[in-house]
C-alpha cells in the first residue's frame, strides 16, 4: 500500500515537474511563422456597447424625458418563454437606464425591481443579489454621476454573469432588446420634437447595428434568431442609402421610414 | 493512529499537486477584469468587454474584435494579458484586417515592458476600430489562456 502512494506521490511530483520544462523549452523555441489573418467570420467577434452610453449619447443630442414612452413594468409578468424573457429584460434595461439619465429615479427603482423579476425566470438571480442596487439607487437622488456609475456597476454584473457562465449566447438577444428600445425612444422623441443631432445619433447607429447582425448570426446555429435577424435586416436597409462620410446622415423622410419600423419591431418585442 | 497520519498527509500532497497543475491553466476573467477597473476611473466609464480564450495551436493564426465607436467621443481600450501563459501580439487598426489600407494604430510589441500586464490605449478620433490578437505557434500541447479587453467611455 505505501508503495502505490509513494508511486503516485512521485508521478505527480514529476507530471508537474515535466510540465514546467516543457514550456521553458517552447519558449526558447517560439518561432511565429506563417500567420493566418483575421478573414474568417468565426475569428471575428463583435463588441456592443452598454445601452447606457447609448442613452447618454441620445441625451446630449436632445433625448428628453417623455413619460409612459417605456415599457409597463406590469407586462414583465407576461413574457413566459426564454426568448421573450430575454429580449424584455434588454428592453427593462434600456428603460431604466432612460429613467437614470432622466433623473427619474422611483421609476428606475421600479424597472431594477422588474429586472430582479424576470432575472429569477430566467436563472439569473446572482446579478442582482450582492449589489444593494435599490439602496444605492434611493441614496442617490439627483446625483447623475452616481445613478449612472451605478447603472454602469449593473452593465459590468451582468457581462460577468454571462461569461462566468458560459451564457455568452445571451449577451447578444439582451442587447438587441436594450438596442431596439433605446432607438424607439430616440426615434418616439424626434418624432415629438425633431431635432438634427438626435437624427445624427440615429443614423450614426447603423455601425451597432452592423455588429449586432452579425453577432446574432453566430449565435444562431439552431436558426432560433432567423425571424429577429430577418427583422433588423429590414432595419438595417435604412442605412443602405447612406454614403461612407463621417457626416452621413439620414434624410427627415428616410428617419420617419426607419423610425415606423423601429417602433413596430419594438412593439411586437414588447407585446411577445 | 501514525498511518491515518502517513495516508492523510500523502492524501493532502497529491491533491495540492493535482490543484497547482489546475491552476496553472486556469483563467480567472472576472479578476483579470476588476484589476482593470481601476484604469478607467474616475474619467471614464464601463462600456464593454470582451474576453477572448486562447488555445495556441502548432501554427500562428488570429483573432478579432470589431469594436464600434460613437463620433466625437472619447474611449479609452484597456487590456490585461497576466492571463497568457505566452505573449501574443495585440493591434488595433482603423480598417477591417483583411483591408491592405489598414494602417496599425496600437502595437503592444512596441510598448510591451517586463512584468507588465495592462496596456491602454487612447484613440485620437473615434470611429471602428479593430483589434487584432496574433498567437504564435507552440509545440506544446493544451496551452491555453485568456486576454481580457475593456472599454470605456467619457462623455
């Protein structure tokens, strides 16, 4: 019996020992020789900013606070399935984040709260538990930095979440709903007041969008996402007219174009 | 009562040397992110990340993000490499990598100082940019890690 321990004992001690050169002598061997280039789709991932930088963005070109534009926190209720779930708490998201900026803070309390909600359907619990975000939010009132520092702190919570679980898949369905919300509320509010900058920011928008089509198709190997792909591909025609210039912008006609489709697209994500 | 001891402590030995073997390849994202946090306060904020894990393979290759940027705002790209077990090269270009106009506007090989593991990078005008990560080739088998990527913004 000791003889097998003190065998095992040794193997071990030798495995890591083994380990340990053997990367010293690929160290001194590390040639980097012929590099295949980033040409493949699969090589390639696409990063989405926050919806908070978004709204922040849509605020300084004149995104003003308009009440009952946002989704009723008493729908949360009725979004039953995974998908639906998702794409809410996107939407949730980009509300709350509407009511930050806005200084509307009962009412961004009242979305956190909806979002711990629909967080338990989906089993995503943890995000929400060690945060204090209710108490941070009430301590808060008035304070713009700290409500968006916090809604920041939120952000990081969550892409952690989804990547200490291998949830990466998700990230992508919660932004679409975050990013379909965000441009409804801009285009609600130029529709309103029309405003040449907000109009700007919304065409700008053709980059995220360029992205986000492109993340969800790599998401979508079971063809799960082909009627939501389909639907922001008919977005993103909007943005075909639009010429390669820094200063492109979309036309007051070809706005309210997008602005109908955005509002219709938000409309059946809400009501799903 | 001495062989309970002999057998507990052979027990405990095998099981550390089995743990550092574990570690050694283990990449702890969320920790190589919060040592980032730090870099980006107090001017700018969390905006994304992007975490990629990296399996060296016997021949170099690549792999990307495309990273969207709003006009006129200012960015800030963080990355930590403490998490590759081998230096890869990083750069960040103004065109798609396949693009032969594409000029490079970040190199880490050109920045890269010993024992240091953040980088940053300040882009002077913001429009889509590229990161490009080079992973040379190894013989070794199972090398594995992660380099964790965060941007910020100031508005």
């Amino acid at each position: 019996m000791k003889k097998i321990f003190f065998t095992l004992l040794s193997s071990s001690f030798l495995w890591v020992a083994c380990e340990s050169n053997n990367e010293k002598v690929t160290t001194e061997e590390d040639v980097v020789e012929e590099v295949k280039t980033v040409t493949e789709e699969e090589s390639m991932s696409y990063l989405l900013p926050s919806p908070l930088q978004i709204a922040e963005i849509f605020k300084n070109s004149g995104l003003t606070y308009i009440g009952d534009l946002t989704n009723s926190t008493e729908s949360a209720a009725s979004y039953n399935t995974k998908y639906s779930q998702k794409l809410n708490f996107g939407v949730y998201s980009a509300d709350m984040a509407y009511c930050i900026i806005n200084n509307q803070t009962q009412s961004a309390i009242n979305y956190l709260s909806t979002l711990r909600e629909l967080s338990e359907k989906m089993w995503m619990t943890d995000v929400f538990n060690t945060m204090g975000l209710s108490k941070r939010l009430e301590n808060n009132v008035g304070e713009q930095d700290s409500l968006t520092t916090i809604m920041a702190d939120l952000q990081i919570r969550l892409d952690n979440y989804l990547d200490e679980n291998g949830m990466g898949y998700t990230g992508p369905v919660i932004f679409t709903g975050a990013w379909i919300e965000t441009m409804y509320l801009g285009a609600k509010v130029n529709q309103a007041n029309s405003n040449e900058k907000l109009i700007y920011r919304l065409t700008e928008q053709s980059v995220v969008l360029e992205n986000l089509l492109k993340a969800l198709e790599q998401i979508n190997e079971d063809n799960d996402f082909d009627e939501l792909i389909a639907d922001l591909k008919v977005i993103n025609e909007n943005f075909d007219v639009l010429e390669e210039s820094e200063e492109a912008k979309l036309s007051d006609e070809q706005v309210e174009k997008l602005s109908v489709q955005i509002i219709e697209l938000r409309n059946k994500i809400i009501k799903n | 009562m001495k062989k309970v001891i002999f057998y507990s402590t052979i027990l405990v030995l095998l099981l550390t040397t089995t743990a550092l073997k574990l570690e050694e390849v283990q990449c702890v994202a969320a920790d190589l992110k919060n040592e980032l946090m730090p870099v980006l306060k107090p001017e700018y904020k969390y905006d994304s990340s992007k975490i990629t894990r990296v399996l060296y393979k016997k021949e170099a290759f690549q792999s990307g993000v495309e990273v969207p940027l709003f006009m006129g705002e200012k960015y800030r790209f963080v990355f930590n490499t403490a998490g590759l077990p081998k230096d890869i090269e990083i750069n960040i270009f103004d065109k798609k990598p396949s693009n032969k106009m594409k000029n490079a506007l970040f190199t880490l090989s050109s920045v890269r100082e010993m024992g240091k593991n953040i980088y940053t990078y300040e882009p002077e005008k913001s429009k889509k940019m590229y990161v490009v990560y080079t992973i040379p080739a190894t013989e070794e088998e199972n090398l594995k890690g992660c380099v964790v990527f965060l941007l910020g913004y100031k508005l």
